[in-house]
C-alpha cells in the first residue's frame, strides 16, 4: 500500500492522481495550522505506510518548501522507507547559472534542498535550459519528468487543426518540437530580448503567418508581455488568429489583461496549475510516472 499525502488546497488534482493510480494507493491530507505569529504546524495521518508519495504544486513556492520541509522529516520519523514528491510544476528552476556576481543559483539550492527531502521527483516541463536532465538540477535517486506538450498538442489538432505552432523563444523550442511533431503542424520560433520581467523584444521567425491560425506554444506563461508582443507581431503580419497554449498557467498579476488587450483568442492549459484555462488532465500521465517513480 502507498499513502498519497496532500494539502488541503491541492485535494481536487491529489485525488485525480490516486484514483488514476488505482486502489493500492489511498489519499489522505495533511492537516495543517498557522500560529498567530504566521509559523506553520502540520501532522501527518498516522500511520504511515514505507511508501509515500506528497503532492506539492511549487507554484507561489516559499511557504510550500518549509511545508516540504516538516512534512518530509516528520514521515521519515514515522517510518517512511521511499518518500516521492510529485510536483506538477516545480519553482526556482529558471536562475539556473550566475548571470551577475553575487546571485544565488535558486535552481541549484533548491534542487539539492529537495533532493535531501526525496527519494524521487515527479514533474512536467521543468523549466531547464542550460541543464540537460532534472537529475542534474535535483540530484534525486529517481527524477522522472513527462511533458504536457502532446496532450496540448491532441487538443490543439481538435480545435486549430492545420495551425502553425510557434515558440514565443529558442527556449520554446523543445516543446514545439514535440507538440509538431505528434500531428505533423508547421512550427517555428521567434527571437527574444528580455530587458527585465516585463521588458522583452521579439523577432518574428522567416516563415509565412498571413492567412494563417497560429498557436503559441510554451512550457509557462507569467507576465503575458512575451506573448502579447508576439501577438501584435503577428497578427500585424496577417495572422488570422493567435491562440495560447501553455504547460503551466501561472498568470501572475493582470497577465491574462495583458494578452486580451493583445487580442489574443483562446489561452489553453494543462491544469498543472488549477486555472480557469485548464483543458487537458494531467493525473492519468502522472499516474504513469508516479508508478515508475516508485518501482
């Protein structure tokens, strides 16, 4: 028997991924309190069996770590053997070298934080792009990564059959690929500068767009600023229509004003993160993963 611990605000997407994975594995929360000075308390249902799995979204991370934290060396106490983290979206993983003296390398930090945590690491899309494989970023004894690129990639085909998907950067690239690849879609990727969180230029690809339904493909959406430009450049360029299509929805702040105002159509997304976007489930692939995770 498994035990799939879970927090009160994540219970929807934990019981998906436990009924997705099947009677041998039960769902229980954790119960959680918050003393008046903003300090955590938590307590674990016990008894735990050897085998647990957490899941944690490390969406709007910092909290959640000091929960991993106590949760992880609460249940190794109680006698948990291989403790998993399935984690849909996984934080701090973009600051991944010292780009100016003096930064910390939040990829790094965290990774090898979490890595001393957890037996395994189940996730999508990391955001990895100067590290080849989650296991260099999290050095877990068993790091397993899916991607919700073909899933969107199936909805995609339904909706803009035909569409050319495209990177909103070289760092889209990889998930173009693999959505393109699944129902033969054109694709190609633009050319970015970021001059800050908000501030980026964007150079269109050398491919034909007038006429023609285009979809922006990418592992996460924050600001929107990326994408609304990208927008504009297209459909200034005859684009008949730009839709969004993305593995995360983090959305911060008036992210998705910013991409309406760009007259963007449709913003799609696997629920990863819990948005009203959300079209594509991710537990049934999940459940796959945790199973080879905990092999």
């Amino acid at each position: 028997m498994t035990c799939l611990l879970h927090f009160d605000d994540e219970a929807a997407p934990a019981l998906a991924l436990a009924q997705a994975l099947g009677p041998e594995v039960s769902a229980q929360a954790v119960e959680r309190h918050r003393f008046p000075d903003g300090e955590l308390k938590l307590r674990l249902p016990v008894p735990l069996p050897k085998r647990v799995l957490v899941f944690r979204g490390l969406h709007q991370p910092n909290e959640k770590l000091v929960e991993l934290l106590l949760l992880a060396h609460t249940a190794r106490a109680h006698g948990v053997v291989h403790l998993g983290l399935v984690a849909p979206y996984l934080g701090y993983m973009r600051q991944d070298i010292e780009f100016r003296p003096g930064e910390a390398v939040s990829q790094r930090i965290v990774g090898a934080f979490l890595a001393g945590l957890f037996d395994a690491v189940v996730t999508v899309d990391p955001h990895l792009h100067r590290v080849a494989t989650l296991g260099e970023a999290v050095p877990v004894a068993r790091p397993v990564v899916l991607s919700g690129a073909p899933a969107l990639a199936d909805w995609i085909a339904r909706q803009r059959p035909g569409a050319l998907l495209l990177g909103p950067d070289e760092e889209a690239a990889q998930w173009v690929a693999q959505a393109a690849a699944r129902h033969g879609h054109d694709s190609a990727v633009c050319r970015k500068v970021r001059h800050g969180d908000r501030q980026v230029e964007i150079a269109l690809p050398d491919v034909p767009v007038r006429g023609r339904q285009v979809v922006i493909l990418d592992d996460v959406a924050s600001t929107g600023h990326t994408v609304a430009r990208a927008t504009r450049l297209l459909l200034a360029a005859g684009a008949a229509s730009v839709d969004v299509a993305v593995t995360h929805a983090l959305f911060a702040g008036d992210a998705l004003q910013v991409m309406r105002e760009a007259c963007v159509g449709q913003v799609w997304s696997t629920d990863c993160i819990a948005h009203a976007s959300n079209v594509v489930a991710m537990a049934p692939l999940l459940a796959e993963a945790c199973r080879a995770a905990m092999a």
